[in-house]
C-alpha cells in the first residue's frame, strides 16, 4: 500500500526572487509598453464603482498596468519582488505623482497594508508562481485588505495552455519546465472558485478566446 505522493518542493521566496532577478536583468523591458490586454478588461470594471480610490497591485514588473491606474487618478502602491524590475519602472519618465513603486512579495505586500484599507488589489499572471499555502494565505489577505465592496482583480493562466503539461508535473496543475526551474501552476474554473470560495462575491470571469488565460473579478461582500 502506497502512501500519498509528497507535497511539490517549491524554490524557497529568496530562490523565487533571484529567478526573477535574472529574467529581468537578462531582459529589462520585459513587460515594457501600453498596458497589458487585462488591465484594459479591469480598468472598466473598477472604473464603474470607484472613479478614484487606493489600489494595489501585486507582481507589477515594470509598472505598465500600474501606470495606466495612476493616470487615471488611483493611489497606486505597485511592488514586485524584482531590484531591476522597479528601479525600471521608478525611472519610467510617464510615472504619474499618484504611484508609488515597492520591491516586495505579494503576500508581505498584503501583510503590511491596514485592514479594509483598499478599493481593489490588481494580481496579473503573479498567482500562478506561488505555492499552495502561500496562495490560499494570499487569498485570505486580499479579503482582509479590501473594505466592503472592494474589488480583486486577477488574471491566471488557463490548464489550456500550451505550456501546460510541459516538463515535470510536481502536482496537479503544476509543472515544473525544465529541471532546477520554478514550478508554474494553471488553473481551471474549480481551482479559481475554490481560492475565492465564500469570501468573494463573483463580479465578472471571462476566458478570452485565444488567450489561454482566466479574468477575474471579485468583490469583497
């Protein structure tokens, strides 16, 4: 009789963060230019309860998406766990007064912002590098950040990817590409309600045709 197949060894934050050190200093204008096709699908739908408001935004890289909100007039806190990530996007000549750029973690982003202190947390694509535990905690603080009515707006990869399936599978949904790498995880319909579960309120989840990725809107009952 087997037991049940140990857990996925995901790389340790520090590991995480110098990964993503090297992509962006391999490549500086990763994710430069106009905002992502997300942010334009968000923006409107934050837009439509909050004219203005603070916003966070977890995994901004360079702080396309992060601008776009500022010059709309949101207070943006925009972190990312890449040095070279933000010092390109804190020297962005476009950076609007209203933005404030923040190497950290997601889930200290989250630990270190006052309850119900946020009109929406803003994630694009950064779910799908964290594991288990550390997402369902994620989760947990999006809720505790947002006041009523706030909103979580969040775009995750699809288990329709191409890449899905790729390499080694570390756990359902999770793949690692090639050895020594970090594992990515993909995500189906279930897996997102399951994450947002009672705590949310379901305002918008489109799957754009071609896209292989999940658009989420929550609100924060």
């Amino acid at each position: 009789m087997t037991g049940a197949p140990p857990p996925p060894v995901w790389p340790s934050l520090s590991d995480r963060e110098a990964g993503s050190e090297l992509i962006y200093r391999d490549n500086p204008d990763r994710f430069s230019g106009p905002p992502s096709r997300f942010c334009e699908w968000a923006f409107p739908r934050l837009n439509d309860r909050f004219r203005r408001g603070q916003l966070l935004e977890l995994g901004c890289g360079t702080g396309r998406d992060a601008r776009r909100f500022a010059a709309a007039g949101y207070q943006v806190t925009a972190t990312d766990y890449s040095v070279t990530a933000i010092d390109h996007a804190r020297a962005d000549i476009a950076n609007p007064p209203e933005i404030r750029f923040r190497r950290t973690d997601a889930l200290s982003a989250l630990r270190d912002t006052l309850t119900a202190s946020l009109d929406a947390v803003y994630a694009h694509a950064i779910y799908m590098m964290v594991p288990e535990d550390e997402l369902t905690a994620v989760f947990r603080e999006v809720r505790r950040v947002l006041h009523p009515g706030g909103l979580h707006l969040f775009a995750v990869r699809s288990t329709t990817d191409p890449m899905a399936g790729r390499g080694e599978q570390v756990a359902p949904d999770v793949w690692r590409r090639t050895p020594g790498t970090a594992p990515y995880r993909y995500f189906r319909r279930e897996t997102i309600d399951r994450l947002t579960g009672p705590a949310f309120e379901r305002v918008a989840i489109e799957f754009p045709e071609g896209l292989h990725f999940w658009y989420v809107a929550d609100r924060r009952p």
